[in-house]
C-alpha cells in the first residue's frame, strides 16, 4: 500500500529527502504535540521527543497526542502511545529530561538530528541557546507559540556562511547582552547546563490570556510547513502570525544584524557548504615531532643571487651531498633561484591551535580532516578550512599502503634506479609556493581574483624512523577557499546534468549547430562531432562554436537522479526549485539567446583566462619546465588547479598550487645553466597551450576529460563537446588583449556577463554538478 500516494504528486517535494530528516522536537505542549504528528504524518525518519513534565488535566483539550487517561503520566511517554495511529515510517523515541538543566543531553541528540524544532515555553534566552546550537551545528531552527487566537511561527534555514545571518536573535535580541555571550556558538557545545540563563518573567501565561487547540494546530502547521518548504528549497518568510479570529495572516523575512552575538561567532561555512566545496573521503593524523614556521609576507625574499642560482642548479642532481644512500634521489628541479628564508619567522602564537605543532597522515591518527589527492588534506576549523600540502601520502586504516605512513619512495621515471619520495614538500618547493602563492595574489587582485590558497605556516617534520632522514620533509599550510576542482568535478559534474536539462534534444539538432568540418562519421553510420581539443587547439584551424549565441535552451530538472549522496539530497533539491523558478530563459532574463549553461561555461572560461593572462603579463610561470624527465614536463596550469569557490561571490574559481612556479627574474635554462629568454617565453606560450588543449577535453597532466563522467547517448555527447567549445571561447576572450589594449590595463567588456538576476540559478548549476562528483577524489 502507498500510504503517500497523494503526498508524491505534491510538487517540488521528495519523499526519500522527507524519509532521511530526523526531528528533534523539544517541548510536547500544545504546539510541541501538533508539529510531531505532523512530521510523523509527513514521513520525517526519525523524530525525538523531550519533555520533562507530566500530563496536567489542562493539557487534555489542546495537546492533541493525549487523553483523560494521559493524566499524570510523563509526557513523552504518552505523546509516543498518542502517535501510533498517526505513524506511517517514523521511528519515534522519547527522552524525559530537563534541557535546561540537562542541556548536553540535548547537544548529544542535535548533533544526531537534521533539524530542531523549540517548542519550549521557557523564554527568550533559552530560545537564544537554541538558535545558539543551531548555529554551531548548522541546523534548521524551527520555533512557534501561540496565545488567545495568535500563533506565531520563525523558521530560520542555516545560510552558506552562518556568520551572515539571518537567525532568531537577529529578530528578537535579548537585552541582556552578558547572558547571550556565554552562550554564543563557539561556547554553547561545551556547556553542561544552561540553568544559568534568566527565565522571562514578562511573558503571558495561557492561565491568563487563554489559549485552545486551533491557535496550537495551526502554530504546529506554520512551523512544519514552513520548515519543509525551506527543506526543498522554497524562499519563504522566516516570521509569520496568523490570528484564527480575524483570518489575518502577517509575515515578513528577517534582515540579517551585523552586530548580532550569535551570528558573528558562528562557523564560516555550513555543513552543507563543508561537504560540498570541501568534504570527501576522510583520513587522520597524528601529531608528530617537528617545527612550525609561521608566514610572513617578508619571511621569504627573491635575491636570486650567484650562489641562489647555483643552489637550484643542484637539484637537477641527485642528492648525493648527502651521503651514498642518497646517490639516486632526485628533488623536483624548478628553473629558477632558490628563495631566501630570512629570519625569524611569523608568530606561531597567531596561529590556530590545531595548526601549533605539525600533523602527519597516519592509521591511528586523532585528528579527522578531508583526504585531498595522494599528499594533500584539508583540515576544518570553526574559522577556516586549510590545506595541509605534504602531510604524507593517502593511509588506509586497514592495509597501509606503505611500510612508513607518508613518505614512500617511487621510481623515477627516465632516470635508472632513480627514485623520489612522495607525500611531502621540500624546502625549496614549499618557500616557493608561500612566496609565489604572495605574488600573484597580488597580481590577480587587481581583477578581483583570489588565490585559492594563502600562505599560513610551513611545518618540517624530524619523524624518528622517516625514510632518508637527511632529506628534510616539510608540509606546506595555506587557509584555503576549497577543495572540488574544475576538471575533476565542476566540469564532469555539469557534462552529466545535460541530459537531465536538455532532455528533448535530437542528435541531429545538435549537429545542426557545428560547421560540416567538425562532422564526423563511422563505418557503421554513425555521426558525431570532433572533439574540442583536436579541433579548435594548436594548430588546428576551426573556430570554437560559442553557445551564448545558440537558440537552444534548457529546461528545469523534473526528477532527482538515483544514488544522491544522502547528505546533499537537500543541496540537490533546493538547488532544483532554485532552477524551476528561472528557468527556462527568455529575452526579458538574458542579454543572448543562449543557455545558462552556456553562460556559465563562457563565465569558466572567461576567469580561467584572466587568470593566464595576467600571470603572463607580469612574467609569472606558473609551473612548465622540463627537470629529471625530458620527455614529460611539469605542468600546473591546468584546470585542475583551479578550485571551485563556495557560492555567494562574483567569481566561481580560485587557481591554486603555485610549489613550481618561477618569475623571469632568476630564471635559468635547465640545458645551459644560464638565462634564456627565449626558452622562457617559449615555455610560456607552451603552458598556455596546454591548457587550452585540457579545456577542450583532452586528458593532460592531471586534468580530467568528459568521458570519465560525461553523458552516454550521442546527443548529450555532442553537446557536451559543444559547451567545451564555448568554455575555449571564454578563456580566448579573456586571455587575449583586443587591438589597443595595452598591458596591466582593465581588460575590455564583457560580451556575455551573466545577468545579476540569474547568479543564484547560476549557483544552482555549480551546486548540482558538485553534488553528482561528490565522492570523486582530487
């Protein structure tokens, strides 16, 4: 039987997104009995009652899970005997206990719960903690009452950045600021009890101004209702009264306050947002025996003096200096000076606590971060994330992969018995990646473009047992502005919604929109299109189609796809309805006749090639040469070293990994020992190559191609080549100059912004691409 029969038509609602929610609802009064039977007839998973008092004979009209038997009996108790008949799925538990007084049992159940619903008469400061928790654990906050013929219910979803607001104190403030701050968020987790907060005393009694079932049914029904929209995405009011007499129904959204307690010191990212843009696979680490030297901008300068140089010039040998067990390791060789540590370092006192002391990747580890590629983590705090570059290689807790957890040795290729060691930095590629990350942060603010990581601390590790122990490991410490890349997932991720957005368009329409020389066809009949980077890059001669010129729009997503990461089918659904309201396109909400998808592949393009343009410019490398290998050289200018920036701003991407790259100053060939500039300018014009060949799809280096992820039927297959073709568009338009344009000036409009009204859909398009390449690694 299909108890949800009707429910399922309801439109934009996902019953599996309902079935996953587990409700905490604290208070089993009037609204607090009328929001569970609402929620367990809605589905919800799981759904938490507490309550400390007993069934009073004044209960019994009101509180719709009780009876005339119920009297004297613990509330929790009853109101679960109450739901029985009104339980379809849910899995209902009681808890009989005191949140005040005992306020950590409350924390240990938030933490287990999707959201919390406050239906406690007890005040606004306890109403404050609450919001407080919310905070701290991102989680929906949820409260009603009701008195006479008024309910009012607040439903407040946590934002991207908990620190914008807005949140119930924002709209209710108590006056006693002291009693708010020692409940703040970054306090509220810590707390065994709350009986220290002031119980209000000005608030009406339902002894004196009345109150009955309907104003108590109807608080219950704003409150879940209000709470489920939000769930799958609706914008709605986040305060909202409805007085039963009169039928007048008031509601208005909550401004955030810049000054308010409780948002100022909440994390800077939901969890939402942290599983998105950050999470993956998690691994530990361990404290170990080392230095931490923190950044300062003048800790580390360029001379590139004689003897600089000469040191550089070494690393293109093996380490034999020191000693016969190292005659066939080999360091990564950059073709330029060596950098300068000048004493002393930053101040380590400046720096988070988790951050003091170095931390290694181990099986046992006591520390959880996010795994990010083989070498790499990314290390979450209530202020920031930081990426952790050479905390040792990938551990799995059951087999480890090797004898000593983080620094294994590789053979190196082209080079006989030449070997590397993997998992860490060096101190030449991590003074290089904190003095250049520096560098062009300051070169691209002058577009408003961030760097992805800043510079924090260096670590060099002294591990008693660490393989080749004169050969000093260190790990490099940035705050970084995320973790999913450009080619591994937001590119993947988008390719894979085509069918979902085109889902009526033909092969033969797609077709249509190429010139006859990209058409391709097999022996058995079958036509298709060539692929961007065999078409369009080197010295290929066709033009890239550009879509924001295509009359070929897509439609809203009707149905969410199967094997949704439970965690972020809520990120799925919100992003969905964010969709169906601006979608599809029309000449009053686009300045072309092209897509959104289009748009945002053009905007891609368009910050990947500032970003080339003006390192290029100020004669930054960002890392092409050629050291121990001549026939693969090193090249980090690819889309994978662009991470994809959590939503909210004016730009999507932020480039990142700057360990190998070099300035013209100091700059020497690897063949002659001595500056070349023509070798430099051609390894400029080679990076910029290659990385118009990996947006068009070609596999390079460590960037990603559309058919790891990529759509299955011919159409969708072709038009994914097409939007490859408008994402080279966009990184041509910005990375060359028009005629007349100097250099170091700002570059020329625009022809294709994407309209402000469109940035949140736009958001919702990177959201769900991310969401469908969750689980890829780096």
């Amino acid at each position: 039987m299909d108890f949800f029969a009707r429910q399922r038509a309801v439109p934009d609602w996902e019953l599996p997104l309902i079935a996953q929610q587990r409700a905490l609802v604290l208070g089993i009064g009037g609204i607090g009995c009328s929001v569970a039977r609402n929620l367990c007839r809605l589905g919800v998973g799981v759904l938490v009652l507490v309550d400390c008092d007993v069934v009073s004979p004044s209960n019994v009209n009101r509180q719709v899970l009780f009876s005339r038997e119920d009297v004297g009996r613990r509330k929790v108790d009853a109101a679960v005997e109450g739901l029985a008949r009104d339980n379809i799925q849910t899995a209902v538990t009681a808890v009989h206990c005191n949140a005040v007084s005992e306020w950590s049992k409350v924390i240990t159940l938030a933490r287990d719960s999707t959201v919390v619903f406050n239906c406690i008469d007890y005040g606004e400061y306890f109403d404050s903690a609450v919001t407080s928790l919310c905070i701290a654990l991102s989680l929906p906050y949820v409260s009603a009452s009701c008195y006479g013929h008024t309910s009012i219910a607040e439903c407040y979803p946590p934002p991207d950045n908990p620190r914008n607001g807005p949140c119930w104190v924002c709209n209710n403030a108590p006056a006693d600021t002291g009693a708010l701050l020692a409940v703040t968020p970054d306090k509220i987790l810590t707390l065994d009890s709350i009986d220290f907060l002031p119980k209000d005393s000005y608030m009406p009694s339902t002894q004196d101004v009345g109150s009955s079932v309907l104003p108590c049914m109807m608080g219950g029904a704003l409150a879940t209702g209000g709470w489920i929209n939000t769930l799958h995405g609706y914008s709605l009011p986040n305060w909202t009264s409805c007085d039963i007499a009169t039928f007048q129904l008031f509601s208005f959204t909550v401004e955030p306050n810049p000054s308010c307690l409780l948002c100022q010191n909440g994390p800077r990212y939901s969890k939402a947002v942290l599983s998105l843009h950050f999470g993956g696979s998690e691994v530990q680490l361990s404290v170990v025996p080392g230095q931490t030297l923190a950044h300062s901008p003048e800790g580390i300068t360029n001379p590139a003096t004689p003897a600089l140089l000469e040191s550089a010039r070494q690393h293109l040998q093996p380490c034999s200096d020191l000693g016969p067990d190292y005659a066939s390791v080999y360091v990564p060789a950059i073709p330029a000076a060596d950098l300068e540590l000048n004493a002393p370092s930053g101040d380590v006192s400046t720096l988070p606590d988790a951050l003091c002391w170095p931390l290694l990747k181990t099986a046992t580890g006591t520390v959880t971060a996010f795994r990010s590629g083989g070498r790499s983590a990314i290390l979450p705090t209530t202020n920031a994330c930081y990426r952790l570059k050479g905390c040792g290689n990938f551990v799995d807790a059951d087999d480890l992969r090797y004898s000593f957890p983080g620094f294994p040795l590789e053979k190196l290729e082209a080079k006989e018995d030449g070997v590397e060691v993997r998992g860490c930095c060096f101190e030449h590629t991590a003074l290089t990646e904190q003095y250049m990350s520096e560098v062009v942060g300051a070169v691209l603010a002058r577009e408003d473009i961030a760097v992805g990581n800043k510079p924090v601390a260096v670590w060099k590790y002294n591990i008693p047992g660490e393989p080749l122990p004169k050969l000093k490991k260190f790990c490099g410490v940035f705050e970084t502005l995320g973790e999913k890349r450009l080619a591994s997932h937001l590119l993947p991720g988008l390719e894979a919604l085509l069918p979902l957005l085109f889902p009526s368009v033909s092969h033969d329409q797609v077709l249509a929109l190429f010139p006859a020389e990209r058409l391709l066809s097999s022996d058995s009949g079958d036509r298709g299109v060539q692929p961007t980077w065999s078409a369009c890059c080197s010295s290929a001669k066709s033009s890239p189609l550009n879509m924001c010129l295509c009359p070929l729009l897509e439609t809203p997503p009707t149905h969410c796809p199967e094997g949704l990461p439970p965690s972020l089918l809520g990120v799925w659904c919100q992003a969905a309805y964010t969709l169906r309201e601006s979608l599809p396109l029309s000449e009053d909400n686009t300045t072309t006749c092209g897509s959104l998808m289009a748009l945002l592949y053009w905007q891609l393009g368009r910050e990947v090639g500032a970003v080339k343009r003006l390192l290029e410019e100020e004669s930054i490398n960002w890392g092409y040469f050629i050291d121990h290998n001549p026939f693969e050289p090193h090249c980090n200018a690819h889309p994978n070293n662009f991470v994809v920036l959590p939503s909210g701003g004016a730009k999507l991407l932020a480039p990142v990994d700057f360990d190998l790259a070099y300035l013209r100053k100091g700059f020497f060939s690897p063949y002659t020992g001595s500056y070349d500039d023509e070798l430099f300018a051609s390894w400029q014009g080679s990076e910029h190559t290659e990385l118009e060949r990996a947006l068009g799809g070609e596999r390079v280096n460590t960037g990603v191609s559309m058919t790891e992820l990529g759509p299955s039927s011919p159409s969708h297959t072709a038009l994914s080549w097409a939007f490859r073709d408008t994402l080279l568009c966009g990184y041509r338009s910005s990375y060359h100059r028009q005629p007349g344009e100097a250099p170091h000036q700002q570059p020329h409009a625009d022809p294709h912004p994407i309209p402000s009204g469109l940035g949140k859909a736009v958001d919702s398009l990177v959201r769900m691409a991310l969401v469908l390449t969750h689980s890829r690694t780096t």
